[in-house]
C-alpha cells in the first residue's frame, strides 16, 4: 500500500511547519516532527503523554548526514551503518551541539537510524529535497506511535486508536513487515569496550559482531554502569490494559481449564496447537511458530485481545532461544505493565505470580 505523491508533499510541509505526522517504518508505526524544532518536538511529548527525560530516535534518509547530528563517530558506527542501513538498527551515538535538548532527554548522546520501510524513505527524502526543516538538519523524530507504555502500533488504523486527532496526518503503508521495534546498539563507550545492545530487535548480537567483530554486551539491571535512560528498557513497557501472564506450553490447557471452570473470560494467545480436550477460551489468536511470523503479529494480536471482554490474556511461553529473544522481551515487559500485578479477583493464584524481571535475566 503506498500513499499518492500528494500525501507525501502534505507530510513534507506540516512536518516544515512544525507539526506532527505519522508514518510507517519497517518496526512499527512513528510519530515524527522536525527532529531540529524543539517546539514541533515538544508536540510529540505531548500527543504521547511521555516523560520529557525520555529521548527520542531520530530518522534519517541516509547516513551521509550522520555527521550533523553525531560526533566522534567510530569505525564500527560506519560499518553498521554500511551493513544495516536502511534497516531496524538504532544507534546510540554522542551528539553534536545542535541537536536540542528536547531529543536527547538531556544527555550526551542522540539515537539515529535510516528506517527501511519505502513509504518512510519516500517522506525523509522530499523532506530533505524541500529544506530538511529547521537549519537543514533533515532529521526526523520519531517515537513508537502509541500514548507512553501501550503496544505500538504497527498498521495505520492502530496510531489513530492510539493518538486520535492529536496527529495532523498518518500515512498509511500496510502492516510493519518486522513488528517490534528496531535493535538499539550504544557506541557511546570507549572503543575498547563492547557496544551496549539496549533493546533487542530484528537485528540480532550474533549479525551485530559478524560486522564489527565483537559481540555486544546485553544491558542488565546488575551492570555496574548506568545505563543509558530507554523507555523501551523499563520493565514494564509495551502493555496492553488486561492484565497479561506467561504460561508455560505445558501448562497451558490446564490453565485454560482452571479458568473455564471459575467462569473468568480468558484470551489466549499461542503459537503451538491447544490441546484438543480443551474447552474453547473466551478469545484467541493462534500466531506463527516462527520469531518473523509472530513478531509481525504480535503487536495487532494483542491490541485483539486487549479489545475483547477478557479478564487475562494468557500467552504461550516461547522457546528460551536466542532467536526468539527480541519478542520474548517485549513479552516478559508486556506482562510487567499490563494491568495489576495481583491476581485479578477470582483468579486463581498464579496468576498473581509476578512476570519474571526481563532486565535480570536478558
Ligand atoms: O523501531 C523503532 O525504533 C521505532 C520506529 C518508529 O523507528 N521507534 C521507537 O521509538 O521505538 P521509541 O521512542 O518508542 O523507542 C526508542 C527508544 C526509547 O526507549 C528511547 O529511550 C531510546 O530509544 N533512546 C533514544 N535515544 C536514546 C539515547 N540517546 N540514549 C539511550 N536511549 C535512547
Ligand atoms: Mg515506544
């Protein structure tokens, strides 16, 4: 699905003007503004309800312009770049003086990524091409288009259900083929260290050092050095309303059981078969039992389920490989967020069991 040209020109100049648009990427679905206006990014704080500390990434149509907005680039940025650009790898990279305070959240270092999605490089091209906004800086702020801890959104119909009429124009490209937000890589240490991986995505350690040959370091609570602030990294991020728990596939069709038996509306989502002697759950999605297939789904399966009158949404485990780990993530925090942490009333009680600490035990 790709917009007429004429949506494009509309986009370019509302985001020259200082206004919000929202755009398709490969990951998830944006809400940009002129990543040099502090005012036009300011509005992205506000439609998303997000605290102002937290920073945004900023898109780019090519790393020829990487330089504007980061200093001291290392090597191993560059190669990055050349390896997976456009594509769902954001890197942490230290600033330059003019990127405003309002995109980094007050540090000394600014996201960039060169999204993969057409319709976005169409959008960051004609802006570039019309003046690339304030002081040419042609660079695009773009939160996950959702209000601050939801699900983000991956088709256009999700931003609006999200953000109403606070966003001018969302241009609408079709489902994000990848599903969950880019891998986030911080070049920001001494090159004799690791880069940090702080959110994993699509783009995986093992494709990461096969380019700069070392594997990055995974960010844990217990890590000596503070992290970097990443909304993405909170424990409890990427929720839906209903309260959320990971069942283990074992123990799925009895858990379904148990609360067919209280009479409590459960949503299941799952990737492997149910058991046939299962009663029928409230709501269900069964997604694919590959980490692409079901990273595509997962987001839009979950804002279903969230829709439904279910009281819990019970999701499948997933296999404790490294290729599922970008998805198990976002579950683990799904879980974290959604709804209270005790067991709904009438439920019984592993449900109250907290969701294991993600940050503990990536
Ligand atoms: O796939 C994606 O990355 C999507 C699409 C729209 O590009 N964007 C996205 O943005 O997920 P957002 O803001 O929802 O998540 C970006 C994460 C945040 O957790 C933010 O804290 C972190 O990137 N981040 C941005 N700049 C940072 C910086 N300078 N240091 C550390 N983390 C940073
Ligand atoms: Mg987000």
């Amino acid at each position: 699905m790709r917009p007429e040209p004429a949506a494009i020109d509309r986009a370019v100049a509302l985001l020259q003007a200082g206004e919000l648009v929202a755009f398709p990427t490969e990951t998830v679905y944006g809400l940009g503004a002129d990543a040099a206006n502090p005012a036009a990014v300011g509005r992205i704080f506000a439609a998303k309800g997000r605290p102002a500390d937290h920073p945004l990434i900023v898109h780019l149509a090519g790393a020829g312009c990487l330089d504007r907005w980061a200093r001291d680039i290392p090597g191993r940025a560059w190669e990055l770049a050349e390896a997976f650009w456009p594509g769902p790898l954001t890197l942490i990279l230290k600033r330059t003086p003019a990127v405003p305070t309002a995109v980094t959240g007050g540090q000394d270092s600014v996201g960039l990524r060169v999204p993969a999605h057409p319709l976005a490089l169409d959008l960051l091209r004609a802006y570039a091409e019309a003046g690339g906004g304030v002081a040419g800086m042609c660079g695009v702020a773009a939160p996950s288009a959702n209000r601050f801890g939801r699900i983000s959104p991956t088709e256009a119909t999700h931003v609006r259900e999200e953000l109403g009429d606070s966003v001018p124009l969302v241009l609408d490209g079709g489902r994000c083929p990848v599903g969950i937000e880019s891998t986030i890589l911080d070049l920001t240490r001494d090159a004799a260290l690791p880069p940090r991986l702080l959110r994993p995505g699509r783009v995986t350690p093992e494709q990461i050092a096969a380019v700069i040959g070392v594997l990055p370091e995974t960010v844990t609570r217990s890590s000596a050095e503070a992290p970097p602030r990443v909304a993405g990294s909170l424990a409890a991020h990427y929720a839906p309303s209903t309260p959320l728990r990971l069942v283990a596939p074992t123990r799925l069709g009895e858990v379904i059981d148990i609360l067919r038996a209280t009479a409590r509306r459960c949503a299941v989502l799952h990737y492997g078969s149910l058991p046939a002697s299962v009663g029928t759950p409230h709501a269900s999605r069964r997604l694919p039992a590959d980490p692409r297939g079901y990273a595509r789904a997962l987001y839009a399966a979950l804002r279903e389920l969230d829709q439904t009158a279910a009281e819990l949404i019970v999701v499948e485990e997933l296999p404790a490989t490294p290729a599922w780990a970008a998805v198990a993530d976002r579950l683990q925090r799904a879980a974290a967020g959604a709804g209270m942490q005790a067991a709904p009333s009438g439920f019984p009680r592993w449900a109250a069991v907290a969701a294991t600490d993600p940050a503990t035990t990536r």
